[in-house]
C-alpha cells in the first residue's frame, strides 16, 4: 500500500462499509434485512488487513463483520446481501473466490483455518490463510487448539484478531486477566504483535510482514488489531445498556475514515474531488447490489434440501419430493 | 482371501487409500509410532511418512476442524477420534460445522473427509470411553453415519467412506475389532453405503442391528434355533443413509421385529426404526416391535457393565414376547 491509488481505493471500500452498514441498519428496520453485524469504527482494521492478502492466491476464512475484505477477496455484495435477506443462495461463493462461508459460531472457523493452511502447504500451493475472530473467540477453546496446532505444523496462516473491546455486552476486561491478547502466541510458538487497529497503514504493515512470514514458510502469526465497535454488536443489541456515551465521542474521534482522508488531502488536497465522488459511486453501487439480489429466482422450498449431500439419500430425496407434491 | 480381524481389515483399508491417493492423510491422538491405542494404523507411518501419518496434539475440536479446513483444501483426511466418548469435546466441529458446510457454502466447500472412532462397550474400559453416542450424530443432517459389523463390511465401508464426497462418522465396535474375524478380500473392494445386510436368513421374527449389537442379534438367533424360532438378523451397516425400503421389507415378510442397540433406550436410533417400521409397515405387523437396548443411565464402571448392556437373554426374550403377542 505504498501508492495514492491504492490509498484512495482502500478508502473507497471502507467509505462503501460504512456506507453499507447505514443501508442495512435501515432496511433491517422496516424488515428487509435480518440481523447482521455492522462494521463501524473497525474499517481500517479490516481493510488494511485484506489488503496484505493476494486474492489471486490466498484465502480468507471470515467470521462476519468483515464485510470489506469479502469484497476485496471477490465475494459479491449481493451475495451478502442475500444472505442476510435470509436467502441461502447468498451463502454460495463463486468459484475462484477464496474464503470459507461467513462463520456465525464463534472461534469455530480458526481450528478449520489451520487445517486449510497446512493441506494448502502439504499441496506446495503457495497460498496464505487469514483467519479473522474478536476479542471474545479468544477466551473460545478452539482458539488455543487453533494456535497450538498451527505452530506445531507450521501453517501459513494469519491469525487476525480485531479486539474491538466488546464480545456484544462483556468488555475487554472481563475475557482474560493478560495483559494483551496478542502475548498468548508465544506461548505456541510464533510471533503476537498488537496494531493500532485505527490506522489503516499499520495494521496493513502488520498483516503484510505476517503474511510474508507465512509464504516464507515460517509459520503463524497473532495480530491483535486494537480498535472500537462504534456501533452496536448487531442490529438486535442496545449498546446503551452497557456503554458509556462518553467513550462513544472518544472512539468517533478517532475513527479510521477520517484518517485517512485527512492523510490523502495533505498528500495532495486534489484528492478532495476524487473522495468527494465516491459517495455518489458507492450509492449507486449498494442500489445495483440491492437489485441484484432481489433478482434471480428468490427463495423456494427446494432450497431447504439442496446441497445437504453431493447426492440427496433416499430418505431425504422422498422428504423434497413430498414437500413439492404439497404432501409433507 | 484372508481371514482378518476387524482392527486388521480397517488397517488394509487405510494402506489402499494412502497408497492410492497423495491427497489421504490419516491422523489423530497416537496414530504414528504406536500405530493407535488399538493398532489401527500400525506401520502406516512407517511406510507413508509423518507428513500423511501424523501425531496430533491432544484436542479433539482442532483434530476435527483442521480436518474441516484439510479437505476444503482439496486433501482426503481420515482423522482417528481414540474413542467416541471423547468426540463431544469436539462435538460442535463435527454436528454444527463439518456436517452442514456444504449446506452453509451451497456446495462450494464440501468437505470429504472421515472421522473414525471406537466405541461401544464390553471391553472394560475405564469411565467414558464406552457410551455409543451414535445418535447424537445420525441427527446431524449432512453427516453420513457408519456401523460395520464385519471385518469385510469394515474394510469395504472403510473405502467407501474414504471415496464418499461427504463427511463420514465410522464408527468401529471396540468389542469387535479382535473379536470379529472373517474372510476379507485382499484386493480392494467397496461395500455400498444404505444397503443392509442379512446376516442370517429366518422367517419368524427378525432382529435389527447394527455394529456389536449384530454378534449379540446372531447369538440370540442360536438360542431362539435351539428353540425352532427361525430369527432373521438385519445388520444396518449404515443408519445415515438408512435403507428404509430394505428394512420395511424385511419386516414386513416377519411381521416380528426386535431392535437391538447398546446405547440407551430414550432417544437412541432404535427409536428411529420402530418409527419407521411404524410408518411404513405396520398393517404387516403380528406384534408390536420390541426394543432392546441399555437403560437410561450412564454408561457405568466396568465391573457392572456385563449388567448394563443388552444381554443375549434380553434379546431372547424381547423375540418370544413378540411370538407370545396373538
């Protein structure tokens, strides 16, 4: 990330998930979107840390507040829109592109992230696996397998924690009495590294030194990426209840967006014009998502059978064909 | 054509595979120097390499996840669970993520790979190393769920499983690994999952089973021969997927039908094939259908287990009272 154009395009994807997040906020409100878990405050953390991996040969296994690397990885907007309209066609990842299905259960996908790592090694493809969690999958025991396992096979893989300071309602403070999170690693045997998660350029150094650590075929690294969830946990949360307000001005203050933007404009205050017409673009763009989306077939009942097996049993074979005589 | 044990014919299976294919990995707690706790894998690394043969860490999740995340990568992992007690420590990899990612990613990542573990009781094993929790997992909808009974089903299973483009829980009888000996083909072969097997031919009643519980459903069928009661024996060899239209035959010939299964009664599988049978064949029934299984406690300390598992007797008198019924 050395040039303004990258800079600018980096922006550009943290200004559409922030964007986004206001979207879906407000379709979820008059019923058009299910829960999902909005970006806000985290941009940089996220985008600076996709922005190390080579989509044309490393791979992502999400969690699912990461909603800007999916993108910069190939994964289509309106596939994350479908499937938090509850289709699960949006579930569908096209071919090509390198991630794991969005992971609702927490930790679960870093133990699943080591075994991708090391058969994509055992295969000599050179790839890198970057697997994203939060600061509450740390206290999960799928975490400390996870690490164990990977320093031991020496798995190229990236583990990108975003300890945003919230598992929804439960601080920081109350998930471990370490100091850092990012200390546990040596325990395992590998390199833990904290980041300032607000700031887009060291969270992608971080992430670029920690992948090329991992192509080198040194093996894991921990970055504990330190930024704020400025927003809700999900839509369904009222961080009222727990948060101070004073700390919500402290972590606006210092988001990752204007950052940038205040970077990019002293660099070059013709930069101005070109940010100032990605709102319009990005506009534009989450409309022809959202159309996108709601074209195609829409759900139907065979959905519910469809790709439980590469090939249905019997049993469930008779299930489908019932439900579609009407006869279930 | 050799005789084997079953723990013998499940090795046979591991070393076509891992000779067969570059993507076979087998792994799992002590599958290398020791060859496992009950030589399932002895001299696999010896002959293929600690990168295809590997000693994992002690964490049944991560065995189960990095499995996961091996076969997304394009290799074929069969991971060893030492025995399936210990599988709930890695219970939501198994019913929550690998049995439903190909469901959650529309068929992107499928995730082929096979699970073994010993299981079952009557070995006096120490505490929770015996329950049969096969249940649990042929309600995971997306996982396919094996039970040989043979060392040539086990082999032929066993291969089956391997090549299957699903996740497979293969579950091998502790009691039957040495126990069982049979002829086994020394060429590779595969046995077809949803395919029952009859493991005697009879006419009066028929015993359903699958896995230990078969020898324990043949050595009842002795005892009921002895008595001129001609009892059918059905080995399932699998219950995910289930051959519905096999067994709604068998039991519709006999009009009498025992399950037999070690886990306990409430909830266990044989719950599934009385309801089954219920459906599909009840207007042919003489008798209602009898269920033997161990009670609804905890599998216990090895000094009392010959009292908690189904008993030869048990299955005996489960067959008359359906004959008794007018």
């Amino acid at each position: 990330m050395v040039s303004d154009e990258d800079v600018l395009a980096a922006l550009r994807l943290m200004k559409l998930s922030r964007a986004f997040d206001s979207k879906g906020a407000s379709l979820q409100r008059q019923g058009k979107f299910g829960t999902f878990s909005q970006v806000g405050g985290q941009e940089a953390s996220v985008v600076g840390s996709a922005w190390a991996l080579d989509p044309a040969r490393d791979w992502i296994v999400p969690q699912y507040r990461e909603l800007p690397a999916l993108l910069r990885h190939g994964y289509p907007l309106a596939h994350f829109i479908r499937y938090f309209q509850g289709n699960p066609a949006g579930g569908a990842i096209p071919d090509g592109v390198r991630m794991m299905p969005i992971q609702i259960s927490i930790a679960a996908q870093l133990p699943q992230a080591v075994g991708l790592a090391w058969g994509l090694r055992l295969q000599r493809q050179d790839a890198v696996v970057l697997v994203y969690f939060g600061d509450g999958a740390s206290s999960e025991g799928d975490f400390h397998e996870a690490c164990n396992l990977a320093g031991l096979v020496r798995a190229p893989v990236v583990f990108f924690l975003q300890n945003n300071g919230w598992a929804i309602s439960t601080p920081r403070r109350k998930q471990s009495a370490g100091a850092t999170l990012a200390e546990r690693a040596s325990a395992y045997g590998f390199p833990g590294e904290q980041v300032n998660g607000n700031d887009l350029f060291a969270v992608y150094a971080a992430t670029a030194k920690a992948v090329a650590r991992a192509r080198a075929g040194e093996g894991p690294t921990l970055i504990e990426s330190l930024t704020h969830r400025v927003g809700p946990h999900n839509t369904a949360d009222d961080p009222t209840r727990y948060v101070d307000p004073a700390d919500v001005e402290r972590w606006r203050a210092a988001d990752p967006i204007a950052r940038v933007e205040r970077y990019l404009c002293e660099r070059d205050p013709a930069h101005r014009a070109r940010i100032d017409a990605f709102e319009p673009e990005i506009a534009d763009e989450i409309e022809r998502a959202l159309v996108d989306a709601s074209s195609g077939a829409g759900v139907h009942a065979g959905q519910v059978y469809e790709h439980v097996y590469a090939d249905p049993p019997a049993r469930l074979r008779r299930q489908r064909d019932a439900h579609a005589r009407g006869d279930r | 054509m050799a005789e084997m044990t079953m723990v013998q014919a499940i090795r046979a299976a591991l070393d076509e595979a891992l000779a067969d294919d570059p993507r076979v990995m087998v792994f799992g707690e002590d599958v290398g120097a020791l060859g496992g706790v009950f030589r399932a894998t002895d001299g696999l690394l010896a002959k293929y390499g600690e990168s295809r043969v590997v000693d994992m860490p002690l964490a049944e999740a991560s065995i189960v996840g990095a499995a996961l995340g091996l076969a997304v990568s394009g290799m074929r992992p069969v991971a060893e669970i030492q025995f399936l007690g210990f599988a709930h420590q890695a219970f939501h990899q198994v019913g929550q993520q690998v049995a439903r990612m190909r469901f959650r990613s529309q068929g992107r990542c499928a995730v082929p790979l096979v699970l073994r573990a010993a299981f079952g009781g009557g070995v006096r094993t120490p505490e929770l190393h015996s329950d049969a929790f096969e249940a649990f997992y042929a309600h995971s909808p997306g996982l396919k769920v094996v039970m040989p009974a043979t060392a040539y089903d086990a082999k032929g299973l066993l291969a089956a499983a391997i090549d299957d483009p699903d996740p497979v829980l293969f579950c091998e009888p502790l009691r039957g690994y040495r126990l069982v000996k049979d002829d086994v083909p020394d060429e590779p072969y595969r046995v077809p999952f949803g395919a029952l097997r009859v493991a005697r031919d009879g006419s009066d009643v028929t015993l359903v089973a699958w896995s230990a519980a078969v020898q324990l459903a043949e050595r009842a069928a002795d005892a009921l021969a002895a008595d001129g009661i001609s009892a059918e024996v059905i080995d399932l060899r699998t219950l995910v997927p289930l051959d519905v239209d096999g067994l709604s035959r068998a039991v519709a010939r006999t009009g009498r039908c025992v399950v037999v299964h070690e886990a306990p009664l409430t909830g266990g599988f044989g719950a599934e094939i009385v309801a089954t049978l219920v459906e599909s064949v009840f207007y042919d029934l003489h008798a209602p259908i009898q269920r033997v299984a161990s009670p609804d406690a905890p599998y216990p300390l090895a000094g009392v287990e010959e009292f908690y598992l189904p008993s030869v007797d048990d299955v005996v008198r489960a067959a008359r009272r359906t004959l008794a019924a007018a």
